[in-house]
C-alpha cells in the first residue's frame, strides 16, 4: 500500500517537481532541443507527468491509460524534432525527480515510509520503463506516418525498416 501522503505530494506538487526537472534539464547541455525551451513552456510539458505517475501508484497500472499518454509524448517529441535519445534521458530525469523526494523527503519521515519507498520505488520504475516503451513506439509510429505520407520511401522499404507492430499498421 503507497501511503496517501505520496499520492497527494505528486498530484498537489507536480508544478514544483516540474520545476526541479526543468532545472536538472538546465544542467545537462546534452539535451539541447530541450534547453531550447523556453522555462514555462519545459515546466508545462513535464506537469502531467506526475498525477498520471500518482494515480498508477494509488490505482495500480493502467496500461491504456499509460501507454496513450507515453505514446502522444513520443509522437509530439518527433514531429518537435527531438533526438529519441534526448526523449528517453528527459523521462530518466523525471524518475530521478521522484526517487530523490522518495529518499531524501518522504521515506526519512519513519520506518513504515522507508518500507513503502522501496516499494514504490519499483512501481516508479515500472511506470518509467513502460513510459520510455510507449515513448519509443509513439516516436517510431509518427516517424512511420512522416515518412509514408511525406518522402518517396516505398511501403516495401518502410515495412523492412519498421518492424513494429504499430497500432494502425495492418500486417
């Protein structure tokens, strides 16, 4: 059982840890088609991030739930002109995020909240490493989409490249 406290700190407070990911961007020059945005702009993107994480922890995983908001994300970061790579490391940055408010805020409080840490502490990865999945098969799907309605690429040659099951694709 993930105690309340986590729940209603990740939805309550999601603008603030956007804050703390928008400023750990801010030091990682390799992520530069994010430090290209704007403050507000990186802010707003990533605070959805956080009540979607709090209610996988309260209500369990919903993978279409999940899976729609991870695969938009990938979509909308491709047709933004990001590098996957930039996509994944800025997603590692938001379970970063959680992990250190469940060290260093949350689980010092007692020894029931350390219990609990651990525990969600797999449940956050479990949500992240699906994000980064539904991430990956948004940004290959759009880059699909791009690709067959905007270049000369034969539907053959698309099909050898993009093995993905994706979810429109008919094979």
């Amino acid at each position: 059982m993930i105690d309340r406290v986590l729940i209603d700190t990740l939805n309550l407070n999601s603008r603030d840890f956007a804050i703390r990911w928008k400023d750990t961007i801010r030091k990682n020059p390799q992520l530069k088609h994010y430090n290209d945005m704007d403050d507000g702009a990186l802010i707003e993107e990533d605070i959805p991030f956080y009540p979607l994480l709090a209610r996988t922890l309260d209500r369990g995983l919903d993978r279409s739930l999940v899976g729609d908001f991870f695969v938009k994300l990938g979509k909308s970061r491709m047709r933004g002109g990001f590098p996957i790579s930039e996509v994944i490391f800025a997603l590692n940055l938001d379970q970063k995020m959680v992990i250190e408010y469940l060290m260093t805020e949350f689980a010092p409080e007692n020894a029931m909240r350390m219990y609990q840490s651990m525990g969600a502490l797999t449940r956050v990865a479990e949500y992240c490493l699906l994000g980064s999945f539904y991430i990956s098969k948004g940004f290959l799907e759009e880059t699909y989409t791009h690709m067959s309605n905007h270049t000369d690429v034969s539907e053959d040659l698309l099909k050898k490249y993009f093995k993905d099951d994706f979810f429109f694709k008919k094979d």
